[in-house]
C-alpha cells in the first residue's frame, strides 16, 4: 500500500483489488439508495454500486490484502442491507460503514478505481490498441518494427505487440537467425501453445512431409488447426534460412474477407455463418475434433474465428440439400481471399519475424522448387489470452513511468 506523502498523518490511501496504480480522482458525490451506492465526480459522471461488490472488493472485509482477490464465498457475504451508511471522506474518497455480526467496520475505497470502472477501463478491450481493418491498399507488407533489441526492451517489445494486435500482422525485422530464437521471443511473450507439431516446429519441405506446410507446394489462404474448440490465437513465424525462388507469403485480414462477402455476398456469407462442418486433422497417431461454421463469429462479433483449413475440412454437418450452397460459399469465400484487393504478397527474410492472428488473418504462400535452396521457418502458437496479458502488463509499467515522469499522485 502506498503511503501519500502529501497528505499528513501518513494516511494511506485505500488498498485496490488489482496490481494497478490510479490517480486519486476525488469523488464530489456520495448517495445510499436501498443497498446500491451511487458515487458522481465533478464532470457529472456517476457510477451505481450495489452493496454486495462493495463488500467483496473492500479492504478490511473481502479482500485479501496480499492476492488482491475476493477471499469470501457468496454464501458467507452479510446481507446487503449490512451497509448502513456511505460517505463522502474528507480526501474525496469513498467511505463505507457495515454493520457486521462481529461489530461495525468502516472501509474506504479509492475514488480513482471507482472512475476507471465508470469510464470501462476495466473491460479486457479497454488496455489493447483497437482493432484495424485492413486491405492490400492500407500497406503492402506487414508493419514493421526493427527487432534487434526484442529480448531485451520492453518499449520494443510493445511495440511491436501493439501492431500486432491492432492490424492482426506486424513483423520484426533483423532479429538473429538461429534456430532457438523463435522459441526465445514466444517464451517472453508467455506461455507458448503446443501442438501435435510440438512446442516449436519447423516449416521446410521433408522428404516425408507431416503436413502440406512441409512441402513446396503452394498454400492456399488458410487459418492453422480449426480442428480444435478455440484454435490458436497468435501464430509466430521466424525465417531462418531463404534462399529459394519463389514461396511469397500471402496474408489477408479476415475480417476484410468477412465484410466483403456480409455486403456483396449475403446468401453466401449466411451460409459461411451457419452451416457447420466436422473439421478433422488426418494423422496415424492424432484425432482432434471440432464441429462449426467457416466463419465463426463470438456472441458478440468478437474475436472472429476463421475455420479455414479444407485439408482437414471433413465432413458436412448439416442437412443434405444445404451441402449444394455451403460448397457455392466456400467457392466465394476462396475468391474474396484470395483476390489481390485484400492480399498482401511479401518475402521472408533470415531475421523476420511475422507474428498474425491466426483466427483472424489468413495466411498461404506462392510454391517454390524443392531442391533449389532451402526455406527453413521456425513457429510457435500463442493463445490470445497469454499475449493479451503481456501488453497489458507492458501498457501498465509504460503508464506508470508517464505518471512518474509527469509528476503525478498515484495510489
Ligand atoms: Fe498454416
């Protein structure tokens, strides 16, 4: 708990539920309607609290002062009307008085924390850049950042995450080119999303091939594993070795993809949205399963899932005579992904890191002549939750140091 150095009788400013640092942004009204706390600031922004929450968030009462989580079950909370009074304290804090079975407490709670959550700061989009839509005309290669010093700096490690999150590509550039590099940069971000293909694996033409990313075969766009309930988030490529002709990679924003077929396509993006398939990767020792639409929108539109991979596209789950318009969907979901007003066609370079959202983006890529050089990329899978989470962290030790340098009081 930070001690306010400016304000005597080293009062301390109340203990948050989180790891963050707010502005003190001091309350100017304070009202009890039934168990619901109403709180306003001077801008005439008001946020309604009920009783209860307050009690699972109050220092002193619910709130474990080392985890910063709620440490009371639902069942052992007081009964709503235990709140009797609430306050504006002197500071413009928020001051509450209970009245418990073990006697009255007074808590307080910090006015900065209380306008985040009225101004949704709180909400998982609030800390990450907004999404952009983009074609082949927003840029031709995917926005780049210069990625020497990636392992290292934080301010270049955000930077790049930003991109990444907001356009769904971004690529680093001259980062070295051994082979344990990419396992390095996943490892930084978070935890690194294994697969069948191991942890890390390596994108090259086999004699044997595993997989069709494992030969010189050109690449259709496509979205990696819809053979599972929630494919990976963020894919990873870092180029080790080209020296072939040909294998440009290819990369289309989905969500581009979507809205041309949702304006200019109806009946085919209906059938894109609502006719499932079996999807069901081929291999002697693996038997993953998932069944759901081409395009998968969330409950709300966010995050799009693309199930697009028809290698392991298995089986029509869906009525027999819809099976005619679901391959006529397919047909146009190909042409709209492919069409050069929404692709990007670059080459890798030893040193490039491509990272892509591999629900959202489609990647492919033009074949190449096996046996003419050698095209060695190394990949790893990332969930969206895990680097979600380190840009926040980022986000929120970058706010701190403006706050520091700028001279503001934080809790
Ligand atoms: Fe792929």
């Amino acid at each position: 708990m930070a001690i306010s150095e400016d304000l005597p009788g080293g009062w301390s400013e109340p203990l948050t539920p989180d790891f963050y640092q707010y502005r003190w942004q001091p309350l100017t009204s304070v009202r009890l309607q039934g168990s619901t706390v109403v709180v306003g600031w001077a801008d005439g922004t008001e946020l309604a609290c009920y009783s209860l929450w307050l009690a699972e968030n109050a220092d002193g009462l619910g709130l474990h002062p080392q985890t910063r989580e709620c440490m009371v079950d639902p069942g052992d909370l007081p009964s709503p009307e235990a709140l009797t009074e609430a306050s504006l304290g002197p500071r413009g804090e928020l001051s509450l008085r209970w009245s418990l079975p073990t006697g009255a407490l007074i808590t307080e709670v910090h006015p900065g924390w209380l306008r985040h959550i009225a101004d949704g700061g709180q909400l998982p989009e609030a800390s990450l850049p907004s999404i952009e839509t983009w074609t082949a005309a927003t840029f031709g290669e995917p926005p780049s950042v210069s990625g020497e010093a990636v392992l290292e700096d934080d301010a270049v490690l955000a930077e790049w995450l930003s991109l990444l999150c907001r356009f769904g590509i971004a690529r680093l550039q001259n980062t070295p080119t051994d082979q344990e590099f990419c396992e390095q940069l996943g490892r930084r971000i978070g935890p690194i999303r294994g697969s069948n293909f191991g942890a890390v694996f390596s994108v090259q033409a086999m004699v044997e091939p595993n997989s069709t990313a494992n030969t010189g075969l050109g690449l259709g766009q496509h979205t990696d594993l819809p053979t599972r309930e929630t494919p990976p988030g963020f894919q990873l490529l870092h180029c080790v070795v080209n020296n072939v002709a040909g294998g440009f990679s290819r990369l289309t924003d989905g969500h581009s993809v979507v809205n041309e077929l949702r304006t200019s396509h109806a009946e085919h993006y209906e059938a894109l949205t609502t006719l499932n398939w079996v999807f069901a990767n081929r291999s002697a020792t693996d038997d993953h399963r998932w069944t759901g639409p081409f395009i998968d929108h969330s409950e709300d539109g966010l995050p799009l899932t693309l199930r697009a991979f028809s290698p392991v596209r298995g089986f029509p789950a869906m009525s027999p005579a819809d099976v005619p318009r679901a391959y006529a969907a397919l047909r146009a979901f190909s042409e709209v992904a492919h069409d050069p007003r929404f692709q990007i066609r670059f080459a890798f370079a030893p040193g490039d890191v491509v990272g892509f959202d591999n629900r959202r983006v489609l990647h492919g890529r033009d074949g190449f002549a096996e046996g003419g050089g050698l095209r060695l990329l190394r990949g790893c899978y990332m969930d969206h939750d895990d680097l979600y989470s380190r840009l926040r962290v980022l986000n929120r030790r970058s706010a701190a140091r403006i706050d520091a340098d700028e001279g503001t009081q934080n809790a």
